[in-house]
C-alpha cells in the first residue's frame, strides 16, 4: 500500500505483474461498486442517505454501468459472496451497502493496490492448503460471430431491395410495364 507508482515498484516491475484474470475483474469490480456507491450519495444529495439499500444494489449497478451484475461470473451464489470478495471496499451493514474508501480519491491506483494486497493474502492461503481461497470465476463468453449459410454467398438481409416493376415512375400503371 506504501507504493508510490503502481507502474513501478522497484527495477522497473509494475504491482500487477502477477495479475490473473481474476485480479483484474475484482479491480475493475472495486472501481464500479466504490464509483456507484459515490455517484449514488451525489445523485440523491441527501446526507442521510449513506448507501444504497441491499435490495436496490442490482436495479442502481445496472442504471449505472448499463449491464447486469452476473454472479455466476465471479463464481458466487448470491450478492453477500460478491461484497465478501470486496470487502475492502464496500460493506453491507444494516441492510445499506456502503463504501469503504473516501469519497474524494486523488487516484484510481487504490483499486490496483488493494487487489495485489488480496490476490497476496488469496495465494497465501491456496499456498497453505486452503482451496476454499481459490477463485472459481467463469470468463463471459464471446458473441459468436455472424456467418453466412454458405461461403461465398452475400447476406440477403443486407441487400437492398430492387425496385418493383410498375411503381407508378414510368408511364404504365403496373403490371410490367415500367422499366427495370
């Protein structure tokens, strides 16, 4: 925590060097929850308001980051798991969830150094047998990408359609007797 860049802590190694997929989804899941949660008391601009209300957390994540907060990605069950995993950032107390960090960061390099400091203490316990430490997260899938039926071919819903013959321009009244 005492480091001073993040993108060097000494002969040039960055803190996240030993970042797994894992590490940078729960840094990037601090930064949403720590920024909601800010956005959340600046929005309603009422100071009794000191979080969001646990059974909100869902509706205000996705009005905020316009998705959904899918469990099964980070390989938990039900949202109190998913704060259990920041728990340096957020905490769910008295029904409310709310932050753990100052609402007037100067930097976003906290959300790094809290993740190396619990992807330090998760390999600790993996490394002392404890595999319920171990992360279970499930990467989102891709989007398949769009194929045509057969190679070669163009997509016919992206063709534009040819003009009906007949359509009132030439000097017929239809039936086939417009040009084409």
């Amino acid at each position: 925590m005492s480091a001073t860049d993040i993108n060097d802590i000494g002969d040039g190694v960055p803190m996240y060097s030993s970042f797994a997929f894992e590490d940078w989804e729960l840094t990037k899941l601090r930064a949403e929850f720590s920024l909601m949660l800010a956005s959340f008391k600046k929005d309603c601009d009422d100071p009794d308001r000191t979080g969001i209300p646990l059974e909100h957390v869902g509706f205000y994540y996705g009005k905020y980051f316009k998705k959904g907060l899918l469990l099964k990605l980070y390989g938990v069950k039900a949202e109190s798991e998913l704060y259990a995993l920041i728990k340096d950032t957020v905490i769910a107390k008295d029904n409310l969830l709310t932050s753990q960090l100052s609402d007037d960061m100067e930097s976003l390099d906290i959300f790094v150094k809290l993740a190396e400091e619990s992807r330090r203490e998760r390999q600790r316990r993996i490394d002392a047998g404890d595999e319920t430490a171990r992360l279970k997260f499930t990467p989102a899938e891709k989007p398949a990408p769009k194929t045509t039926e057969a190679a070669g071919k163009s997509d016919v819903s992206k063709m534009t359609p040819a003009p009906k013959l007949g359509d009132g321009k030439g000097k017929g009244k239809g039936k086939g007797k417009g040009k084409a």
